[in-house]
C-alpha cells in the first residue's frame, strides 16, 4: 500500500537542475499552458477535451476537475481520473519528485467515483481505489482501498469500505 515509483539517480547537481535532460523544454510550455487554461476555465466538458487532447491524460466521462486543479506539468500523461469523479478546487496531482540525487516517476490512477476534497495533494505513484473519498487537505501519498474515506496529513484511513457501507445502510 505504498507507491509506485521508478527512481533514476543523478550524477551532477540536484535532480531539478537536469530537469530538460528528462523532459523536453517545448513539452513543458505546452503542458503549462493548457494546464493553466484548464485551470481557470469553468467548462467541465472542454477542460476534459483540453486534458485528454493536448496532455494526452486519461479522464472518465463526466469526470468534474474543479477550477484551479494543478496537474502535473511534466508528466501528465501518468495520470488518470474515472468516469464521474470529482477533484476539488485546488488539487495538486504530481506524477514526478525531483529531489536531491534522484529523480521518481510514477503513475496516479483515481479511479470511478471518487471523491477527492478541495486543497488536497496526490503524490507520485498511488492508486486511488474506485468510489474512494479523499477529505479536503489531505496529503495522499499512499494507495486508497477501494470505498474507504480518508484524510489528514499525513493521511490516515478514517473508515474502511465495510464502515462507509454500514452507515450508509443507516
């Protein structure tokens, strides 16, 4: 229940100063742009459009990015989101960590009817299991079991799927 991350070490100074030896410049003004376009459009249907053309991401039908949602600017074809989930203002989703002497890579699967609260940053390398609920402000830097609810930093499992559907029989 950890991540999945490749990791590539580095020779020379720390992994950020490389960064265009890893991705291409031109790749990354692009991606910038459509993400930040992204950001501030309010038209679900054309930011999905923008995310799966030009960032060749992977996003579910009526799949509901919230305004400002950050993705990641290098790698955000490693990032897919259901059909009909919900990402809340302000999200980070990173696909890439350039640390000091080594640089990770890793996939971020959310899957079908998630709920992911506003303010929350998603980590390299986690699955988010399908009807997942991540509170706001969470830090999510492991795998979420399918139907759980979780939150907090460091993030913490609040109630299993089995709790989630016993209270939602009451």
């Amino acid at each position: 229940m950890g991540r999945n991350t490749d990791r590539y070490p580095v020779e020379e100074a720390n992994s950020l100063w490389q960064v265009y030896k890893t991705v291409p410049f031109f790749k990354v003004v692009k991606n910038f742009v459509v993400i930040q376009l992204a950001r501030y459009t309010p038209f679900l249907g054309m930011k999905n459009w923008l995310y799966r053309t030009f960032l060749r991401m992977k996003v579910g039908d009526e799949a509901a990015v919230a305004l400002m949602v950050m993705m990641d600017v290098m790698f955000p074809e490693k990032i897919s989101i259901g059909k009909n989930s919900v990402i809340g203002y302000n999200t980070t989703i990173l696909a890439h960590e350039y640390l000091i002497k080594e640089y990770r890579l890793g996939e971020v699967h959310i899957g079908d009817e998630v709920m992911v609260g506003a303010n929350t940053t998603i980590l390299p390398g986690v699955t988010i299991g399908n009807g997942a609920i991540v509170s706001a402000g969470t830090l999510v830097h492991k795998d979420v079991p399918e139907g759980s609810f979780v939150g907090g930093n460091p993030m913490q499992l609040i109630r299993t799927k089995e709790q989630m559907d016993q209270e939602n029989k009451t």
